[in-house]
C-alpha cells in the first residue's frame, strides 16, 4: 500500500525512538504474556514428567495395604490373559551414610521382566552396566546407583556403599551405574535400583512384596482390565493407575496450573494495556496528520486501512521480538 | 455552485459560541472571491462548513446542487476529494514527506497510476516555481515555499473549487503578492471558483467579488 511507505514509513524513519517505543510496547506485552505462559508450561510439564517417569509405562499398580502381597498373587496376576506384563516392585526409603545429604529412594524390581515397563538409560551401552549380571544377581547385597550420586559421594564400581533403612544399617556393594535420564532425573539422582528378590532379603519382606506394576494387552482399556483384577483379587487389593496413586502430585499440579493461570490472565492484561497504550498514544500524537489527511480526501476506510496495516506490521515486529 | 441558506454554527463550549450566524450566499462557479473580518469573526468556520470539514448547526450548504447534510460520510469525503482544493491557514504539509510527495498525496488517495502522479505534482510544482525542490521536506524551505507547496498540493487535482484560508497571512507582501498572482492565474487558466479569506486589504481588492463578515453575520457583499 502506498499510503503505508508514503506514510509510515516515513514517519518511523523520523521517529525512530517514538516508533521503537511503541514497538517496544508491543514486545513487552507479548513477551509478559508468553513467558508467563511458557513458564508455567515447563513448570506443569516437570510435575507431570514426575510422576510419568516413576510409573514408567504402568498402567495399573496393585497394592495391598502396609502387609503387601504373596508371591501367589503375582502369578495369579501375570496368569490373566488381559495382562500384558506384570512386575514386583518393593520400595524403601533409606539414608546413606555419606557425605551427601538427603534420603535415597530403593526402587527394588525384577531386574530380568522391568525394563519392558520403566526405562534405565545405563552407562556404557546397556550390558555392560553391571560388572557381571549374574553376580549383581547372585549377590543381594548388589545396588544400583546414578552417576549423580556416585559422583557426589566419590563412588565407583565394587565400592562399599552403607545405608540405614528402618531395619538398621545395610552394607550394599556399588555394581552399576545409571546415567541420568528417564527415571534417574525425577529424583534429581537420589534413587537406587536393587533386585526385587535380593531386597525382599535385605529389608525383611520374607516372600512377600509392597506392589504390582503392570501393563495391559494392546487395544485393552486399563481401566476396565482394572475392574477385572479387582474382581478376581477380591477385597483388600486396590487396583489404581499411577497417576491416581500420584493424587499429592495432581492436586498440588492442579493448584499450581490455577494459579499460573491467574497470573497469565494478569500478564495477559498488563500486555493489552501496554499494547493498547501504545496505539492509543501514536494516534492521539498523529491526530494532525489524520485531520489533513482527512481534508485531502482520504475516506475513514483509508485512514482506518492506513493504522490497521501499520500495526499489523508494528505487531509482527514487536511479536517477532517478544518470542 | 456553492449555495447556503440560513447557515448557523455554534460551538458548545464553556460558553456557546456562534461563529455563524443565519448567513445566506451564493457563489458562482468561476467566481474568485475575498473573505474579509476580524478575527473571530467565523471565516475559517464558514470555510470549513463548505469544505465539508464540518457540519452547521442548522441551516444547509449546497455543492452544484448537492446538499452536504444528505450526505453519507463516504460520499461528503468524495464530494470532497473531487470537488474541493484547500489551502489552510497553516500549510499543514505532512512534515515528514517530500515535496513531490505532499503534492502527490491527494492523487494517491484517489488511486490514480504512479506515473499519472509523478507527472501531475512535477508540473505542478514547477507551476508554483518549486521544480527544483521536488526532493525536499518542509522544514528545508521557507515560509513562502512551504506556501507554495501547499498551493500546489491543493491545486494537484484540478479542483473546482479552491478554498484558501489565509493563503499569504504568514507571508511578507511581497511574497504575498506573488502567491495572489499565482492563484490569479490559475483561477483564469481552469476557471476554477476561488475563495480567499484574508486580512490583506490588498488581497481582497484584488478579487471582483468581496464579502465581509462580522460577529458571524454579512455584513458587505460587493462586486466591482
Ligand atoms: N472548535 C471550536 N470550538 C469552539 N469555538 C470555536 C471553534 N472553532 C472556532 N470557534 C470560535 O468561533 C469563532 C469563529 O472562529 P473562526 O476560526 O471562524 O474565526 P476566524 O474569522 O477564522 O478568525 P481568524 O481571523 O483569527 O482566523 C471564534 O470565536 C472561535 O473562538
Ligand atoms: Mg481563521
């Protein structure tokens, strides 16, 4: 449009630092607005991540209560044709006796059917991670640990690694390292993974373990494969999906998006008002200029056409710079 | 034509104001025309009134038979644009455009081809003795260029009608005079109809027709 480069272009190149402001305007309020937004964003993801990377690829987890469950149960329950796979896990808060500080979370599995469900990025290709499986197997004093940890505490493979759980002191032998990815990074490296079996020995479960990960045949409904194994385990097992047992997480996460929301919502206000200021102060100062223009003839659709198209191209400048 | 009949204008303000006051007048085409009174007598309101610029309070203004009231926004600006040149009391030029460009601008808010354009604000502006300025903005020339340019801006279309509201006020006489002769000529070239308010006694001997105002009212209307 000719009006525009007659004008406004013009007009910018002997107001530059009127025209930067207005632009400037513009780029504030759309940079409050999405960062705000995209802030919030990466915050929700983080939570939600959380509890994704703990669960893995579970659908459901049984769980019994504070006895656990039998052996039994787990067979029955790998035995339903409807389960695709179904593992052992036994969890165990305990504190190591290191420099470091803060609590570790023992994540005890069946070392040979898990990796089908969660995802342990291991260091130096994937078998190579333990010294000798079938020693960290045979050994239930063999652990697992994540190159965070190890670095902090200056440990390295076949190191002594001791640690207090609620049944007194455990000594543990350092014989694989996880990289941090996946699962390791929801606990910012404070986790440790044993055999389910070696720690139904060491923190005295006797044959018994604290929950059932599992996952569902393919094109099956976890919740109604749910409501099958509730039938079938009858009273006192509850079948949950993870992110239903993650309910602290979801509660706190829905709390948060809220009031990220309000804030966004306020960001979003603040930029329209600057946005809009800006507009309102470039026509108020060019008021003179629309009266001429309006003398020589130009009709309302013209001038109207001449400020749209300007903060089209103001708006995509400014936008361009707030992203 | 310009016909009014019983035109009154007032403005709302702390204190009304009638700066128009029934005032009738018929005007001619190919007529040129002086506009004299003191200040604040309403000259630049009557201007505007049949510029269009502005509505009158009661009473009504006719363009070749066209009653402005009747008209639609749309259509009183392209009445405007076709009909009307005008040369304000200040240049009001567009301080950030060229020469060339103030004088081309009406042709570009009427669409015409660059080319057409280019050719129209050259003559023009080497009418009004500028030919060598094309490229310059405003603040680069004097007082009587600037004049010049908005003359020839107001001139670019061929307009009917001319409405010049003090077109030499801000001028020394001799410049002055040399602005009168300029819309002399013109007036006599494409018998355009011409109205001149000015202060200048000088100026409105100069016009065949003078009309004086006062408080809004005519108060003289004499042919010579
Ligand atoms: N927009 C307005 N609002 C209020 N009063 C106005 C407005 N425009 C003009 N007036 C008043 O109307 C009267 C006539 O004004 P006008 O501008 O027509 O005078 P003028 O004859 O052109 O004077 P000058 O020779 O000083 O230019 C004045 O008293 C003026 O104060
Ligand atoms: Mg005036």
């Amino acid at each position: 449009m000719i009006l525009l480069r007659l004008i406004s272009w013009q007009y910018v190149r002997k107001h530059l630092l009127r025209s930067l402001l207005t632009i400037a305007g513009i780029v504030l309020g759309v940079a409050v607005f999405v960062g705000m937004h995209t802030a919030n964003q990466s915050v929700l993801t983080a939570f939600t991540n959380t509890v994704d990377r703990i669960a893995g690829a579970t659908q459901l987890q049984i769980t019994a209560g504070e006895a656990g469950f039998e052996e039994e149960i787990l067979e029955r329950v790998q035995g339903v044709p409807e389960v695709r796979v179904a593992v052992p896990v036994i969890e165990a808060v305990a504190m190591p006796e290191t420099r470091a500080k803060g609590n570790l979370l023992i994540l005890a599995v069946d070392m040979t059917g898990d990796r089908s469900l969660r995802e342990y990025a291991l260091e130096d290709g994937d078998d190579s991670f333990i010294e000798d499986p079938l020693v960290f197997l045979a050994q239930p004093d063999s652990i697992m640990i994540t190159r965070e940890f190890a670095a902090e505490n200056g440990l390295k493979a076949n190191d002594a690694l001791t640690l207090r759980s609620m049944d007194g002191p455990k000594r543990f032998v350092v014989r694989g390292i996880m990289k941090s990815s996946g699962l390791t990074s929801a606990f910012g490296g404070n986790l440790a993974i044993m055999d389910v079996y070696a720690a139904q020995k060491v923190f005295g479960r006797g044959r018994r373990f604290d929950r059932i990960d599992l996952a569902v045949q393919e094109g099956l409904r976890p919740e109604e494969v749910g409501k099958r194994l509730e039938q079938l385990l009858g009273a006192g097992y509850q079948v949950e999906s993870p992110s239903s047992r993650g309910k602290q997480f979801e509660s706190l996460s829905s709390v948060y998006g809220m009031l990220a929301n309000i804030t966004s919502l306020f960001a979003l206000f603040i930029g329209m008002f600057i946005i809009y200021n800006s507009f309102a102060i470039a026509v108020t100062q060019r008021r003179s200029e629309i009266g001429i223009l309006r003398a020589l003839g130009a009709t309302r659709g013209q001038i109207q056409g001449l400020f749209l198209a300007e903060s089209a191209v103001g708006g995509r400048w400014g936008r361009g710079w707030g992203y | 034509m310009i016909e009014l009949t019983g035109v009154t204008k007032r403005f709302d303000g702390k204190k009304q104001v009638t700066a128009l006051n029934m005032v009738n007048l018929r005007i001619d085409k190919g007529e040129m025309v002086s506009l004299v009174g003191p200040s604040g007598s309403g000259k630049s309101t009557l201007l505007n009134l049949i510029g269009g610029l502005d509505k009158p309070s009661t009473g009504e203004i006719a363009l070749d038979g066209a009653v402005l009231s009747g008209l639609s926004d749309d259509a009183l600006t392209k009445l405007r644009r076709d009909k009307i040149g005008f040369i304000f009391q200040f240049f009001n030029l567009l301080p950030t455009l060229s020469c060339l460009e103030n004088v081309s601008l009406p042709l570009h808010l009427r669409g015409w081809k660059k080319a057409q354009i280019a050719e129209r604000a050259h003559e023009l502006l080497t009418l009004v003795g500028l030919g060598k300025r094309l490229e310059h903005l405003p603040e680069e020339l004097s007082g009587g260029e600037r004049q010049r340019v908005a003359i020839a801006r107001a001139l670019s279309v061929y307009p009917p009608i001319l409405l010049a509201d003090e077109p030499t006020g801000n001028l020394d006489s001799a410049t002055g005079v040399e602005i009168l002769g300029l819309i002399r000529d013109l007036h006599a070239r494409l018998q355009t109809t011409v109205l001149i308010v000015t202060h200048d006694r000088s100026v409105a001997e100069n016009c065949p027709r003078q009309i004086a105002l006062k408080d809004g009212v005519v108060v003289q209307d004499r042919r010579v």
